[in-house]
C-alpha cells in the first residue's frame, strides 16, 4: 500500500491506480432519528437511500477491487427501508459487515442486525445524561443500552464497539465515558475530536462562528480536556494497555492539540493518513468520495466503482493530493491509516 504521507514521491499517474480497495464505507440512508449537537442530518426532510438495485452491478467492483470490509454508516442506516437486502449483497462479495449507529432503533432491530452483520459500532457521547443531551433525544442512552442488551441476548459474541465524538458539551466527561462503555458491556471505546470546518454531516455552506463557538472547546475548556485526558490516561491505563480503549497515550492527547490548534494555539498538522487509496465512501445519492471530507469523484449511477476509483478524476486526485498541507487534511478529525 501507498504511504499517503509521502505521496509526492510518486509521479506516474499509474503508481496511483488501485488494485485494492480494502474499505468501503457505504451511506445507505440519508437522514437520522437523532438530532446531536455537532450533526445537521437531522434536518433533512426528503429521504433518499440506496437499494439493492443500486448496489447490484457494483458486485463485479467489489469483488476485482478486492473489498474486505463494507462498513454502513449515515444518516441512520437503521432507517433504511430494507438494509437486509444490502447486506446480502455485499455477503454475496465475501466481504466483513460493520454497521455505525446510535442505537435509538437497536433494540427494535436487533434479530435482523444480527443475522445481518459481523459487528456494531454505537454512538457514545458520554455518560447517560450528557449522552442524552448532546443527541437532544430523552432517553437516548437508557434506548442504547436496551438495545446491546437485545443484540446481546440474541447472539452473545457479537462484537460492539463505541465511538465518542469529543466537543464542548463531554470534554470533562472522558472518564465517566469509559465507565459507561463497560456499563453498556462494550467491547471496545474510541475517541475522536468533533470537526467544525468541513462541509460534511449536512454543512453544506460550512459552519458560522456562533455555531463552532457552541460545539468546540474553548480556551477554558482544553485546558480542562488537557487535564481530563491526562486523568484518563491515568487512571484507565489498563484499559489502555488491553486496547479496550482504542487509543494509546500519545493519540489521546494528540485530540487535545487539535482543539488548541483550532484556537490557534499551536500549528495545525494532518494526520497520518492513507484513505485515499484505500477508500472510498459511497453516499446515498451514488457519489463516491475517497473519504468523508475530499470532493465527488464520481457518482455509482454512472459509472462502476471500479471506473470511478480509477478513473482520471480520482487518480489525478491521489496524485496531486498533498497531505500534509492540503487544508482539509490538516483540518482532519477522522483520519484512516490501513496496513496489510
């Protein structure tokens, strides 16, 4: 695999094609029945999805590309009309299923999830009255854990993993986080820190100031992440250690220097990162982009993936891509580095 970091040492558009695509992330639904803070999904009134009518002349793709790995993300894939016949599919491919959710329906469809996935990743914001609020549903976290304890009682061994978005509202609240992911009986916890500057997650037009004000740390509150961060490293060393929490020492801290860099506290830097040529996310009206945040490439109504990823758009794309000063890349949250 290409080493995105040093891409520039490549010069031939064809040491940018892609014989692999290990990952796939899929966007099968556009809206969701949560309504977060840091999120305008919600807010989108026509829904719009892809069927398996859609998905089914991609197989061929999926299987030259060599995907391993589909993971269904959102919007809400739970609201799908039909994410069974999805899943199929993609089974169909010999590929792993991962599904992203924030478990509001979990509980509801916990028969179908199982028999339809190989793993769970949920959305967790905190500890239950900061989880609550911060995904502005009553009850949101008692509906989460209703809805492991259901997926548990179903298959057992079904590996569940947490996901928390780190902002204003939970960054003193790292280390009740981890109390309530072994409360949920979670098999792993990851953090990231929440992104204000892309136009992803439905910001279209960006974000204004009010709004990135009301969601990131201010400069108050990294000091208090600072300490918190150091607390959890503390205090959760073992967990650490075992990989429960999936970050180590440096990666935790290093989503502090994000925020301070943010404030202008320090020099932003991109993340190390491969995405691009190991990527591809697919959105619910066919685009594919080569991560959450770059721009289109191309469009699966038109096209297969497979002419998409390396079609002169998207090659041109790697091979102009500099990680380490293009802005998007330095404003990054959720970097992606696969290795074989």
């Amino acid at each position: 695999m290409i080493d995105a970091v040093a891409t520039n040492g490549y010069k031939t558009a064809a040491e940018h094609r892609i014989s692999e695509l290990p990952i796939l992330v899929i966007l099968p639904h556009n809206r969701c029945n949560c309504r977060c803070m840091m999120c305008d999904i919600w807010r989108i009134r026509q829904a719009r999805e892809i069927t398996d009518r859609d998905l089914a002349p991609h197989l061929s793709s999926l299987r030259n590309l060599k995907v391993k790995w589909v993971v269904f993300s959102g919007g809400e894939p739970l609201m799908h009309s039909d994410l069974p016949s999805l899943t199929r599919l993609c089974r169909l491919a010999g590929v792993r299923i991962t599904l992203l959710t924030a478990g509001l329906t979990l509980e509801a469809e916990a028969e179908m999830v199982s028999a339809s996935t190989d793993d769970v990743i949920v959305s967790l914001d905190g500890s239950a009255d900061i989880h609550d609020s911060i995904r502005c549903v009553p009850g949101a976290y008692r509906s989460l854990h209703a809805g492991i304890e259901a997926l548990r009682h179903r298959r057992p061994d079904i590996p569940i993993h947490g996901r928390c978005t780190i902002q204003k509202k939970n960054c003193y609240d790292l280390r009740n986080t981890v109390r309530a992911a072994h409360e949920l009986g979670l098999n792993s916890l990851s953090f990231l820190a929440v992104d204000t500057s892309s136009a992803a997650f439905n910001h279209p037009d960006g974000w204004t100031q009010a709004r990135q004000s009301a969601v990131a740390p201010d400069e108050n509150d990294v000091e208090g992440l600072k300490a918190e961060i150091e607390a959890l490293i503390s205090e959760f060393s073992d967990d650490i250690a075992s990989g429960f929490i999936v970050e180590k020492a440096d990666k935790l801290r290093r989503i502090g220097y994000y925020f301070r860099s943010r404030l202008g506290q320090l020099q932003s830097a991109s993340p190390r990162c491969n995405a691009p040529w190991v990527s591809a996310v697919i959105e619910s009206d066919g685009s594919v982009r080569p991560c959450f945040f770059q721009p289109v490439i191309g469009n699966i109504h038109q096209r297969s993936l497979a002419e998409i990823v390396n079609g002169d758009e998207a090659v041109d794309f790697r091979r102009r891509l500099d990680i380490p000063n293009d802005p998007i890349c330095r404003a990054c949250v959720c970097s992606l580095f696969f290795e074989k």
